[in-house]
C-alpha cells in the first residue's frame, strides 16, 4: 500500500507537492501549477492554511539506507 509522505529530495517550501506529485505518479511542477491555480480561484488564505496544516499532517519520508 502506497503511503503519502512530504519529499526530501523534490521540496520547494516544505515538500508536499514533490510528495504529492510521487504518491499521484505526476510531475511535481504539475502539482505545483494546480495548486498555485486553485489558490488564485479559491482565495490565498484557504489554500495557505491547507498548505500549512498538510507539510504539519503529512510525516516526512524516512530515509533509506
């Protein structure tokens, strides 16, 4: 079972839309441009406080060795 997790290796801010991005098998720019568009349709604040409260939710990727 697939697991979503914040990126370590594809991270502009906090890393959910390169975790995304891998968990959806998309590219993370993609994500990027989707969320940037629904920001600017819905209103900044809701999708920052989403932002916000999905990089404290999601766990980080544990490292492999």
């Amino acid at each position: 079972m697939k697991k979503m997790y914040l990126s370590r290796d594809d991270k502009k801010i906090n890393g959910f839309c390169g975790g995304l991005g891998e968990y959806l098998d998309l590219d993370s720019t993609l994500i990027r441009l989707i969320f940037l568009l629904l920001g600017i349709a819905t209103g900044v604040l809701p999708m920052l406080i989403f932002y916000i409260i999905a990089g404290i939710v999601v766990p980080v990727k544990p490292e492999t060795p």
